[in-house]
C-alpha cells in the first residue's frame, strides 16, 4: 500500500534509501581522495608501507628545515652570517622533502628518482647541519631528520 511506503517524515522510503546510499557513497569517497596513501595500500601493499616511511620522515624533516630557517634567519638578524651555507642546504632539503612526500603520497612512477635526489640533498644537509651541532640543538635535530630521511630514501631506492 502507498501509506507503507511512506515514512513518519513523510518521504518515501526509497527517496532515503537512495539518500543514504548517496551520503554513504560520499564518505566513501571522500575518505578516498583524502587519503592517497590508503588507495595505494590497497594496490601495491609492500610500496605504500616503505613509501609511508619515507614520506613520514620526509614530512619531519620539512618540518623540522623550516625550524632551521627560521633559526637561521634570527642570527642573521643578530649579524651572525655563519649559518649562511647551513640556511641554504636546508631550504634545498625542505624543497626537495616536500616534493618527495607528493610523488610518495601519488603513488608516482618517478618517486625512486625522487627518493635518490631526496637523499643526496640531505646527505649534503646533514654533513652541513653536523658542523654547528655544538653551538646550536637545532642543528642536531637538522641532522638527525635528514638521517633519518636519508635512511627511508634507501628503503625505497634498494
């Protein structure tokens, strides 16, 4: 009967199921687009979890680069130019980080050649960052997040 299909609301029942089925589709998604590396996991199992490595490594030390910068930045206000081949090894790593964790977060065809750029850059930014470690805690946290990169960026490359 045409009363049964009708709801307390008044919609018809197949209007929110159609509804629900839309919203749930939505989520669906959205979690999807949201979350690359997920979809990814869900192809290739073995890439995304050494690609999480990387890009979970590669995040911090942009993180931690742009820290640096700014310390940099604050002793050359001061007139302190010794940090000044440290300031732009490190805007190198946090380019160069930043561009890896996309091609890792896409799935991308390129990431391994990424992966090895990403590692010489912070090879050259820990050996740079390792030569002021004693006069500033900022310099070891530089280093040791570009080792720490340096370590995921072979994962992917062997």
């Amino acid at each position: 009967m045409i009363s049964d299909l009708i709801s307390p609301s008044g919609e018809k029942e197949t209007d929110q199921s159609r509804r629900a089925l839309l919203i749930g589709a939505s989520a669906v998604a959205a979690l999807g687009a949201a979350n690359p590396l997920l979809a990814a996991s869900q192809e290739h199992p073995a890439h995304a979890s050494k690609a999480s490595g990387l890009i979970g490594a590669a995040e911090d030390c942009e993180n931690t680069g742009d820290a640096c910068l700014a310390h940099c930045f604050e002793r050359f206000k001061a007139g302190d130019l010794t940090l000044a081949a440290c300031a732009v090894v490190v805007d190198d790593t946090i380019a160069v980080c930043s561009a890896t964790v996309k091609l890792a977060m896409n799935g991308s065809a390129h990431l391994k050649h990424m992966a090895s750029v990403c590692q010489g850059v912070c090879e050259d930014c820990e050996k740079e960052c390792l030569k002021h470690v004693e006069k500033h805690a900022i310099c070891k946290d530089m280093a040791d997040s570009c080792k720490a990169t340096i370590k995921e960026c072979d994962r992917i490359l062997t």
